[in-house]
C-alpha cells in the first residue's frame, strides 16, 4: 500500500516524487459538505479509476481500471438514492458527465469519500483527475498534470493523505 500526502499548498508527494496539485476553490477542510468547493481532510483510499480509452493508452495502475462510456455519470443529488455513485446517463437528478469535452476527466480516480456509508450532503465526486493546464482551482477534487497522475498511478498509489490547513 503507498500513500501519497497532499498539503493544503497544493503540493502532493509519494516518497521522494513532487507533484504540484490543483485543489479545491475553497481549499482543504476538515467539515466537507456538499457543494462547498472544498477538498476533504483525511485519509481517501483509491476505490478503482476511470478513463478515456480513445484518449489514454495503457498505463499502469495499482487498482482496477474501467473505461469510461459518454453514458457515464456521477450523481451529485444529495436528495437522490443513487447520490455519490456512479450513473448511467440520461438520468433523471442532479448529476456530472463523466465523458467531457476538455481533457480534466480523461483519467479519473476515484477516491473513497463519503461511500462507506453515504451520507447525504457530505460531499459527492472527489476524484483524482487530470488538472487544467492553469491548475485552476477544482470544485474538491484533486487534480495533477496527466504525466504526474500516470506517473503516481504506476508509482502504485492506493490512498491519498490530504492534510488540513
């Protein structure tokens, strides 16, 4: 098991690797709550990841990988049965397209938050994903450079420690 630590600065590292990581618009918190653009504080296993067959090759990776589909969503109605899990789309809540346009979801990590059990209004989609190129500031997840997050991947991350300010 490797666990990486992330510091509120935006900075991940595993062993003696650095990577420079986008977090949340409203940094890191100990209190996540849904929609609060905050990265949660904590120790967040690894679940599986995600990714864009036609955009990503093979990579390495220490759990296990499903492709992406554009009927893949991710529920992010607090009110919804189906609220932090992965859904087919079309879907009748609230929810994210897992299959976009830009590049940030191409490889997506999916973090063990808040689905051990689910409680509604903590947090929904806290994924390790692909960064946009500014490192703008993500809605809670944490985002590296697509080389750094291949490179973490094949390093055999399985958990990501995010320290609180």
């Amino acid at each position: 098991m490797s666990e990486a630590v992330v510091t509120p600065n935006g900075w991940l590292t595993l062993g003696t690797a650095r990577y420079r990581a986008a977090l949340g618009r409203a940094g890191v918190s100990a209190r996540k709550m849904e929609a609060d653009e905050a990265t949660p504080a904590g120790v967040l296993p690894l679940r599986r990841v995600l990714f864009r067959a036609d955009r990503v090759g093979v990579f390495a990776c220490p759990v296990l990988r499903e492709p992406l589909a554009p009927e893949d969503g991710w529920c992010d109605d607090a009110g919804h049965p189906a609220y932090n899990t992965q859904v087919r789309l079309p879907f009748d809540a609230r929810h994210e397209v897992l299959w976009r346009g830009d590049a940030v979801y191409d490889v997506i990590g999916v973090l063990g938050w808040n689905d051990a059990p689910v409680a509604p209004r903590r947090g929904s989609a806290i994924f390790l994903h692909v960064a946009r190129p500014d490192y703008a500031p993500t809605e809670g997840c944490v985002a590296l450079a697509l080389p750094d997050l291949l490179a973490l991947l094949s390093a055999g991350v399985t958990s990501l420690k995010i320290l609180p300010p």
